[in-house]
C-alpha cells in the first residue's frame, strides 16, 4: 500500500529524535507515514542491531507509523553507490510517498551528509523511466530535518499536540538515549547522555516560541514552498 510520507533516517533513532513529533501529527491527520533505517546501526558504542530493531519498532508504535523497514548500508561507512541507489529507488516506487523526509545536507556525523545525498539522487532517479525495470514514480517533494548542526528553516511544525507521542518514541530507544528511571552499564556517549535529552526538548521549545507554538521542529527545503491559502501560514498565539 502506498504511503503519504516517508521519512528515511540514516541510523535507528534519527528520524524520531528529529521529526518523531511531525511523523506522530501526519499521522494522527490520517496520513499514512513510513519510516525508512538505510542502516540497522550496528556500529553504534551502544546496543546490538537487534535491540535497535526491537526499539526501532516500538518507537514507530508510538508515533503511529503503518510501515517500518531497514535497509543495510553500513552504520558508520555509509555505502552511497549504485546497488544502494538501486535498493532505494526500488523502496520508493513501491510505497510512493508524495512527500519524503531526509537527513540535512551537512551536519556532524560523516554517514547523515552522505545519506542526504543518496535520498536526494534516488529520489530524482526514481521518476526516470529508463532507471530499471520497475514504473517510474517520483516524490513531489523532499525536506531535510534538523539533527545536530543547525540550520535556518524554510518552515517550523507546530508538535506541541505530539510532544507525548514523540517522548514515547524517546523512551523505547533504551539503548541509545539516556532514560531517567533506566541505568545501563555501558559507555557514555553524547547522545546518552542526561544532556542530550535535555537538548532535544530544548531545540523544541526554541523553535517552538519562534511560531508562538510550545514545541517546533524545523525543516529545509531546498526549492521555494507553494500555498494555497496565504493565511494558513500565519501563526496562532500570541505575536
Ligand atoms: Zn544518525
């Protein structure tokens, strides 16, 4: 069955940390939303892959996701060459989503830009008709979302109603991220650390009081954005 959105993450828990609030809103709009691994994050300092997957599906629960899937790129040396191109161009004429959501172009983890680049290129080569055997199909559109280096957004969505489900997605990743009430022995990494959590709902609320909303998550579009209705693009709230 086709999907409206799909949202590829390079590592289990990218997309969620930085999109789970939007993914679990689309979702709740009767949106059928996808969520795509390209890698099933074995070389993380953390967990094993098939804790990751366990954590992976729980988080999609959680956010209201109809389909899970991996793919096995290579955590930490992401292969970005035409077999992978092949293997994404051929996921995304199966669901067909109008909408794709992506890593941004650069940002501190070596494996994000490259993804950025292959989701970018699979998405174009997609629509070509003489690009393999399968119907061409080509997404109407891609946004980058935000993970650890900032950028300035081209739009910011309100996720104050999904704060909760996005926490939920949060807290099924145990592996990666650190839990209040949870204590692993194994090593501290920035991502675990009390900080980091603190830095996700920080991020949220910063570019959630720039909309007047309590939470925001910040996107990138590299074209300009179409609307129809000039007026849906004007903030609620207090200005
Ligand atoms: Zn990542």
């Amino acid at each position: 069955m086709s999907l409206d959105v799909l949202a590829i993450g390079t590592h289990p828990d990218d997309v969620e940390i930085a999109c789970g609030g939007t993914l679990a809103l689309l979702s709740r709009q009767g949106r059928r939303v996808g969520i795509l691994h390209l890698t099933c994050g074995e070389a993380g300092t953390r967990g094993t892959p098939e804790e990751r997957r366990v954590e992976a599906e729980a988080a999609s629960a959680a956010l209201g996701v109809a389909e899970l899937d991996f793919l096995d790129f290579g955590d930490g040396q992401l292969r970005t060459g035409r077999d992978e191109e092949d293997q994404l161009i051929e996921r995304l004429r199966h669901w067909r989503p109008t909408l794709v959501l992506g890593p941004a172009p650069l940002d501190r983890h070596p494996d994000h830009g490259r993804a950025y680049r292959l989701v970018a290129d699979a998405c174009f080569y997609a629509g070509l008709a003489r690009r393999g055997a399968s119907p061409p199909f080509r997404p109407a559109a891609a946004w980058s979302y935000m993970q650890h280096d900032p950028f300035e957004p081209s739009f910011i969505v309100d996720v104050t109603t999904t704060w909760p489900a996005k926490l939920e997605a949060l807290d099924a990743y145990q592996s990666q991220l650190h839990q209040p009430n949870l204590d692993r022995d194994e090593p501290a990494t920035k991502v675990a650390s009390p900080e980091y959590r603190m830095a996700i709902e920080g991020r949220a609320r910063h570019y959630g009081q720039l909309v007047n909303a309590a939470f925001g998550e910040p996107f990138l579009s590299r074209l300009p954005l179409a609307v129809s209705d000039p007026l849906a693009l004007v903030p609620g709230g207090l200005s």
